[in-house]
C-alpha cells in the first residue's frame, strides 16, 4: 500500500517540476526577446544621421573612386560557420558579408538608414527588383515636403539600380543615387550600396537567401 500511494504523490512532483521547467524557461525566453527588443529601441532613439542624404533625382554615379579601401568590395579573411551564401549585415562596423566557405567572405561597404537599425536577427531575401521605382516614405515627405513623391527607375533614383526585400518590402538591400553616403548613417532606407556592389551583390544570391543583421 505505500508503494502504490507513494508513486501518484511522486508523478505530481515531476508534473510540478516540469511545469516550472517550463515557466522558468519561457520566462528566460522572453526576457531575452524584451531585452533584444529594448536594446533596437534604443537604438533608434539614440539614432544620429552622419551627414544629409541627397535629394531623389540627382545622380552622382554607380561607384566612388574616393571611397575608404575598407568599404570597396573585396574578398577578406572571415571566419565563419554560416552556409556558403549567407549574408552577414554587421551594421556598427558598415559592412556586409557574403560567406564563401569557413574562412572566406565578400565585403561590401554599406550605408546604414535608420530602418535599418529596426531590424535584427534572421531574416530571407523575399524578392528581388531590377531597375526598381521609389515612393517616397511618410517620414521623407514629412522632413521635406518639396520633394517629388514617386521616381521612376534610372539614374538619379534613391533606391538605385537593384532592391532586395528582407522578410517583406520594408527592410531592404539596395543601391544608391549617392555614393559618397557608403559608411554613413542615413535617415532613410535600409542597407545601401554603391550600384556596382548592388548589381554584383544580386547577380550572386537568389530569393529565399539567409541575411543575418548583427548591431554589435
């Protein structure tokens, strides 16, 4: 007789245990997710652009000859255990990476928008734009109201010459009307390149890509 009434006693401790296994864990969970969360809100909030964007219809070419040898596209040493083809976006350092094995990646120089500090964690490329046209964002239109609210694609338009849509069409990849912006913070747009690193960039990745958007 004890042993039998023993063992209904001990299943409700394991049930008990399990449940505040569970609680603890989910908790954790979602501490780190506040955490994550606060941390991208202050970022936001303490966002300071590094120079003014240039107005959509102006055109000051596909790349730059002046630009800092560590933000021209080259192949560096980077050690990585990432699939071949993943797409780093490391945005305190303005720089994006494409892994090609564990030791070697593709670099790019980027631009960095406030949008982009928006967005953190894994996300895929959903879609994939050659020659694409702009609409301008509320905010743009809000901060300057003068300026023209839709471009068509070509020179002089803000989202460049090739757009890559990240879990949506809000966070993107994408080119430039304004080289000189690569390794600045910008109010507007995402993760930018010069056209030519945009137009490489695309050529080399497909739809459903993995893009990892660190802010450390």
């Amino acid at each position: 007789m004890l042993r039998g009434a023993r063992r209904p006693k001990m299943e409700c401790a394991i049930r008990r245990a399990s449940s505040a296994l569970f609680f603890g864990t989910a908790l954790f969970c979602l501490l780190c997710t506040s955490a994550a969360a606060q941390q991208r809100y202050q970022a936001l909030s303490d966002f300071q652009p590094t120079m003014a964007d240039v107005a959509p219809g102006i055109d000051h070419g596909n790349s730059d000859d002046n630009l800092a040898e560590d933000l021209q596209r080259q192949a560096v040493f980077y050690r990585s255990q990432f699939p071949v083809g993943t797409i780093i976006v490391e945005t305190a350092e303005r720089h994006l990476y494409l892994i090609e094995s564990e030791t070697r990646a593709l670099r790019y120089g980027i631009g960095v928008g406030r949008d982009g500090f928006a967005l953190a964690g894994l996300v895929r490329i959903t879609r994939k734009i050659d020659r694409p046209d702009w609409t301008a964002p509320a905010e743009w239109i809000r901060r300057e109201p003068y300026l023209p609210r839709f471009m068509a694609a070509g020179p002089g338009n803000p989202l460049g010459a090739r757009v890559m849509d990240l879990g949506g069409n809000v966070y993107r990849i994408h080119g430039t009307n304004a080289p000189e912006t690569i390794g600045q913070l910008l109010w507007f747009g995402c993760y930018r390149l010069v056209n030519d690193d945009v137009i490489d960039l695309y050529d080399r990745v497909q739809i459903g890509t993995r893009v990892i958007v660190r802010h450390n």
